[in-house]
C-alpha cells in the first residue's frame, strides 16, 4: 500500500497540477476575508487565492474615478476582525486599499495569492471528490488548479463588460465618451464641459470631484434618486477611539450602524413618508432656491432600490455654487456637440461619462460544470444564501443590497469554516445541499434597481423559506450561518469510495513516513 501511495503522489508531482484544501477566487474584500477566517478557523486547510488582476482589492483597484470612495460607512464595510482606525468612516478607494494590503500583510498571504490567474471553468467530480479549476495566466497560458472546496469571491458584476444603455447617436459625439469602469489614468478634464449620464452612486460620487476642476458639469437622469446625506466622519466614533481600545470602539460603531441600517430600511418600507422627510431636509437645507421637488422624488419608495449616499452633502453644495447642475430628462440623441433632450434642451458637452450602470455576472462568469453535466444557474435555489442545490463544496458571496457587503462576506465566510471543520469531524469528502423535491419559488429580489431586473432570469433560484433563500436581512442571517446546526438534514455529508481510499492512502503515507 505504501509504495501505491508513494507513486499516486509522485504521479501528482510530476503532473504540475497545484492541488489545495480550498481555492478562493477573487482576492477583493470577499476573498481577503475568507483566507484571514481559513486560516484562523482551520488552520490545518491548504488554500490559494486566486486573482485576475496583479493586485489584490477587486472593485477597490478596478474602479479609478474621480473621488471613488465607499458607499457604506467602514465600520460595516470593514471585517468583523479587524477595525477601521481613519477619521473618515465614508472612505475613499485609496483608504481603503491601504487597509486591504495592511490586513493582507497582517495576516502574511501575499504567498497564498496567484495574480494573472483569471478563472475561465470549474468542473466537479463526485469520483475524485474535487474541483478542477481552469485559469488563463496573464501570458495567456492556462493552469489547472485541483480543490476539494471552492469559495466564489468574484464579486456580483462583469468586470469586462458594463451595461451598455444603448445612447442613441453616441458615435457622432466628437469628444471623449468614459464609461466609470475603464477610467483612463491621469484623465484630464480641466476646464471642459462634462455630462454624466446617470443619477445611481457612481454618477454621484463623480459630480462633485469633476466641478472642482471642469468648467461645468451637468448630471443627466431619466428618473430621480433618493438621496442619503451624512457626515463623512462619523463624531462618535472618533470620540470613542480615543478613550477605549480601537478594537473595542469599532465592535460597538459597527453594532449600532448595523441596528440603524435595520431601523431605517425597515422604516422605509412600513412608513416611507417619515423617512422621505427625513432624506429631503438636507437637499432643501444645502440647495435652496435650487431646489425642485420634481428632480429630486423618485417615482418609487425608498429603498426599493439602494439609497445613493451623498458626505457632507458634497453633491448638494457642487450644485448649489453653480459648478454643477441637475437635469432630469429623457435623450433624444447625442450630437457632435453634446446631449439633446425629448424636451428639445440641449445640453453642451466636450465629455460624456455614461456611469448608467453595472452589468451583473454570476459567479465572475466562470463555467462551472457538475459530473460532466454544465450548470444553469436559474435551475438552482440558494442554501442559506450561500450555497446552491445539488452543487457540492462551493460555496459563495453576494452582499446584501440594503447593508454592506462585508457583513455577508464575513457570516459566509465563518459558515464555510464551519462547514469544512464538519466535514473534518465526521470524515467526509463532500457537503452537497440537495434539493429533494421542487419549491415554491418567490422573485429573488424585492428591489426595482435597473441591473437587477435586467438580470433576473440568469440568476439562482429563490424560495419562500429557509433554508432555500437569499435574504436582505443580516440580523436575520448572521444566527442561522453561525448558530444553526451545520448536519441541518438538507446538507447531506458524504464520500465516495475513491475518496475514502484516498483518505486511507494518506493515513498511510503519512504513517510511512
């Protein structure tokens, strides 16, 4: 038996195949996350992460804009174990890719990270009990990459395509049309006249950045947003940290802003008016006579799309001094010159930035395949929001739309651990969440966003209950992935027999030596 063992290793050796524990696609805040809690609650596991890019950050080192900075405060955007320390909890993208490499060198992954390692498939084998994963490396090679489990922290977005809202007469536009996602570096815009077409996050982080330096800038909606202005610091915060551990200061912030985010989105759906007056008092209060309730009420309540955050009303007072401007309309067709509208305005430009939205993309688009069988997303349901029916060892992060990402990412990332040391305990190979029999289904989102509805019909299945839901509700999730029993009955625990002769080789090889 030894020598068999001895020549299945030497035969892995002499193929160049890396084989890991668990393989982390994505090296943002989901997959940083994920091999800092690995290796804290599984320390025995092997695992690599890997990474399209030459750096790690994911959506922090893609997006280069004007003024790109976070839209929810760093103390929930931030991990759970490790505290946001800046005066400014509303962070800019270069903060935030500070606190990213200081956790990254804090925790010594660089040598568990593979940069220019874009994930193309993933295809699992009940026999061998693991993935083979398939990337294209930066020179254009591919390498495969064998793991018992995978973690999809890719993101929710397609990074090489956005949405194209299809302007009509874009092409006879004589000056530079930017779309946010591919922001040329070092881009200069001084002086000239810019139209941002838009009103969602992007759009409202960029105005007023590009007024400080452009001699106007105008952004062009369809439809108006709800708006959320408040301090880019956050006072108590900051007073707390200087009388307490940071460590301590940050856990109870980061406790009160998840019980406000709760407050105000659940306020929002049962009492709207209240929270409608609310957001409006700093528009009026920073616009003045500028204000016109028409651009700035949405035809829908809020939170039934992501409410844009606005610091220090920064947005308000570009407009307010005149350097910006706020034109609701619809486009008749871009000229040579600039924008005219269905209403006959034009509107003069020698930029257009069309930040008119994200383009969703499941799993980082990467094709997976189960037993030689492809997969179809829409014909699997979400397991406890983090893993799909019938589809073993993988498991994923898709951030709450009400809150932020990270307070997911983290409760995922401590139920995969869970799962794993389970596996560990009852000596099995594989964690496959089984479906059983057909679901009531319910729409997986209660949410209008326009990159939400436009995806609907590609995305995973949703039902009525747990454990076969994607929920919007971290107070709700964060119990169920931490407490609740991991052998729950619906996630079944198994091995096959070449698995459990592999377990035997290694006992005895590891005996042997």
């Amino acid at each position: 038996m030894a020598t068999q063992v001895a020549d299945k290793k030497d035969a892995q050796q002499s193929s160049g195949i890396e084989s890991v524990d668990v393989l982390i696609v994505g090296a943002g805040i989901s997959g940083i996350g994920m091999a800092v809690h690995l290796r804290d609650k599984c320390p025995g596991k092997s695992f690599a992460l890997v990474e399209r890019r030459e750096e790690i950050g994911g959506t922090w080192n893609l997006f280069q804009y004007p003024g790109i900075r976070s839209d929810s405060d760093m103390h929930t955007l931030g991990y759970n174990f490790e505290p946001w320390t800046e005066q400014k909890s509303i962070a800019d993208g270069p903060s935030i890719m500070k606190y990213l490499h200081r956790i990254k060198d804090k925790h010594d992954l660089e040598k568990q990270i593979r940069f220019g390692h874009k994930v193309l498939s993933a295809s699992w084998s009940s026999e061998d009990a693991r993935w083979t994963v398939t990337a294209e490396k930066s020179d254009g090679s591919t390498v495969q990459i064998h793991a018992n489990f995978v973690y999809m922290g890719a993101g929710y977005y397609d990074y090489d395509n956005p949405y194209d809202a299809q302007i009509e007469g874009i092409s006879n536009f004589k000056g530079d049309v930017v779309h946010p996602q591919f922001w040329p570096k070092d881009y200069d815009y001084m002086g000239k006249k810019v139209v941002i077409i838009g009103s969602g996050a992007t759009a409202v982080t960029i105005v007023p950045v590009m007024a400080e330096k452009a001699s106007h800038v105008t952004m062009l909606q369809r439809t108006p947003t709800w708006y959320a202005a408040r301090p880019a610091k956050d006072w108590l915060a900051n007073s707390l940290r200087k009388i307490m551990p940071e460590m301590w200061a940050y856990k109870i912030i980061r406790k009160k802003n998840v019980w406000m985010q709760d407050l105000t989105f659940r306020m929002a759906r049962d009492k709207p008016e209240k929270v409608i007056s609310k957001l409006e008092k700093p528009l009026k209060k920073e616009l003045g006579d500028k204000y016109n309730k028409e651009d700035y009420t949405p035809p829908y309540g809020p939170w039934e799309q992501r409410l844009c955050l606005v610091p220090d009303s920064d947005m308000f007072k570009a407009i307010a001094s005149g350097k910006a401007d706020l034109k609701t309309g619809h486009i008749e067709t871009v000229t040579e010159n600039g924008v005219t509208l269905k209403s006959g305005e034009t509107l003069d430009a020698d930029i257009i930035v069309t930040a008119t939205g994200l383009k969703m993309a499941v799993a980082g688009k990467v094709q997976f395949e189960v037993d030689g069988k492809p997969v179809h997303w829409p014909d699997h349901y979400y397991y406890k929001g983090c893993m799909f029916s019938d589809i073993p060892n993988l498991s994923i992060v898709f951030g709450y739309l009400n809150a932020s990402w990270t307070l997911k990412a983290d409760i995922v990332s401590e139920y995969t651990c869970r799962v794993l040391n389970h596996m560990d305990a009852s000596a099995t190979r594989i964690a496959n969440p089984v479906l059983g029999k057909e679901l009531e289904q319910e729409e997986l989102f209660d949410f209008s966003s326009g990159y939400i509805r436009r995806s609907l019909d590609e995305l995973p299945r949703h039902s009525t209950a747990m454990p076969w839901k994607l929920n919007q509700d971290y107070l709700y999730d964060k119990p169920v992935l931490l407490n609740d029993p991991i052998d729950d009955g619906v996630l079944q625990f198994y091995g096959p027999n070449s698995a459990k002769a592999n377990n035997e080789d290694a006992e005895t090889l590891e005996a042997a030596e």
